[in-house]
C-alpha cells in the first residue's frame, strides 16, 4: 500500500479496540497508507427531540443534550488515545484521520456503508465493548464477514505481534489475492515470516463407512495428487513475496494432512507456530467453495483468541 491508499480501523473505545489500533498500527507503520481511525457513537433518536415541541416536555431536553454532548466528548478521546496508539507503533501522525459518525441504521450497516467510501481494507476488533456484550463478535463481525465482500477484513483478537504470518492457500485466484494483500502491507524494513499452508484432509478424517469403502491407499494417491497440484501455487505465491522483497528464506510452504476441517487444519499450524496473522481469500475454486470460505472465515474468528484474521475479497 502506498498514500493512495487508504484502511478503516474501527474503535469503540474497548481495551481490545485499542489493541486492534496498536496492531493495525505495527502492520501499516511504514506502507505509506493513510489510516481513519472511524468511530461510531450512540445518538439521540430524532423523536427524542419531538419532545421539546410539547411544552410539557421541554424540561427534559437540557438533559437530552447533555448526554448527547457527553457522548461527543467521549467519541473524540476515544480517537484521540487510539491516534496517539498508532503513533507510536509507527504511523505518521500525517497519515492519521479521525471520524466520528452518529449511529443511523446499525453500527454493521454503518460501516459497511462507510467501507465504500474508497477503503482498502476495513480493521475492527473481535470483541467490543463490555457494554456491547457480545456485539463484535455475534454480530458486527460476524455480518461483515458475510456481507463485506468488495474489501479485505482484518478481525483482530487481543494484541497478536506481526512478525509472523500465515497464508492459507488453494488454487483459486481469491487465495492469490490473499498474498498480494500481504504483499501490499510490507514496508522496507520489516522481516516477517510467511508460512504458505495448504489444508488436505486425510482418509484418517473421513467417516468410518467411508473408509470401508475406499482403499486407503487411493486416499494417500487423492493427498499426493493434491500436493502436486498445490505446488505451483506455492511457486507462484513464493515469487510475489520475494519480488516485493521478502528473503527466500522468509517464506516457507506446508501441506497440513490430518486435520478435521481446512479451518482447524489452519487454526493449529497457526498455533502449533505461534503465529499471529492468519489470512485466507474469500473466494474459492466455485461457487461452492466460497459459501464453504465464510464459512471457514466464521469458524477461525469464532474459535481463535489472541489471533488476527484477514479475510481477503
């Protein structure tokens, strides 16, 4: 990324919003993007405000405003210590805009309305604030996931460091796209690992009828023609990341067998290796297979803690 372009990282005012703007900060720090830390606050309904046309209701109205100017104040300190965070992971206070919206139709509808607004990439927290119990999580992030699909979706969990990043690959062109996203965030000084990882499940996953059924020898024959198959991915991937300047040996590929689910395959490699950064494209092979990819995407946010997740559209 360089200053044409331009990330979202949304805050809420929760420890883990500023832990999603320290992260996002340490990852963008020297790509040149410009950053807008985007904020949306609650906001008196409009029918609140009827209630001063009726004189018997006026009184309450100093005490409408009042709340509605604490909420302003808040909204811009939460903005304002999520600014000085990015600053000192590394972002140019030049590169940093701030904005505070009103709530108009739900904090996901919100900003995935703000999204279009010419982001390349939209950050938020996995969990919100204690107020918002829940929100990010079971619903904010979990929407997005289904319904942000024109921009990358970084979905941070605690406070991950960046130096190490997985790529879970396939043969389709939105897993291609994941590795030009990662290339997109490098800047000239970082020395991060890629971890290229491709999942297969194995005849040791398959249903016990199924493995009377099919010789265990043609299901290791299905695993090596799947390797076979991936290695050109990995060639393909390995040279974007050392042309955009990433040491050969800064990258490395696996196939990961055995694993129940492509989503668990990636969640333990990525644990097995702490690694903090898992990203994946949103598109599959076909139709099928990008149903099946929110369907990863939901099952790795959902079941990772201290991780970040970047789905890539």
């Amino acid at each position: 990324m360089n200053e044409k372009n331009k990330v979202m990282v949304a805050v809420d005012g929760s420890n883990q919003a500023f832990d999603t703007a320290r992260y996002a900060g340490r990852m963008l720090g020297g790509c040149g993007a410009r950053i807008v830390i985007y904020h949306v606050r609650m906001n008196v309904d409009e029918a609140f405000y009827d209630i001063g046309i009726n004189p018997a209701g006026r009184h309450q109205m100093a005490g409408i405003r009042a709340w509605e100017h604490e909420q302003r104040k808040a909204a811009d300190e939460i903005l304002e210590k999520a600014c000085h965070i990015m600053e000192r992971a590394g972002v140019d206070r030049a590169r940093i805009t701030v904005k505070a919206e009103p709530r108009k139709i739900g904090f996901a509808r919100d900003l995935i309305k703000e999204s279009y607004d010419g982001y390349d990439a939209v950050v938020i927290g996995r969990k919100g604030h204690r107020r918002f119990r829940g929100l990010v999580l079971g619903s904010v992030a979990n929407k997005l996931i289904e319904r942000l699909r024109h921009v990358p979706l970084w979905v941070v969990g605690g406070n991950p460091a960046p130096d190490r990043i997985l790529i879970g690959l396939d043969a389709s062109e939105g897993a291609m796209r994941a590795v030009d996203h990662v290339v997109s965030t490098r800047n000239g000084h970082d020395d991060r690992q890629i971890y290229l990882v491709h999942v297969v499940r194995t005849w040791e996953t398959l249903p016990s009828p199924i493995i009377l059924q099919i010789e265990k020898e043609q299901l290791e024959a299905l695993v090596a023609e799947a390797r076979e198959m991936i290695e050109p991915v990995f060639q393909e991937a390995a040279q974007r990341l050392e042309a955009a300047g990433y040491a050969a040996d800064r990258v490395q590929h696996e196939v990961v067998s055995g694993a129940d689910s492509r989503a668990m395959g990636l969640i333990q490699f990525a644990r097995q290796n702490d690694i903090g950064t898992l990203v994946m494209g949103r598109r599959g092979l076909s139709r099928v297979e990008d149903f099946l990819m929110g369907r990863v995407g939901h099952k790795i946010v959902n079941t990772v803690r201290n991780r970040a997740v970047w789905i890539v559209a």
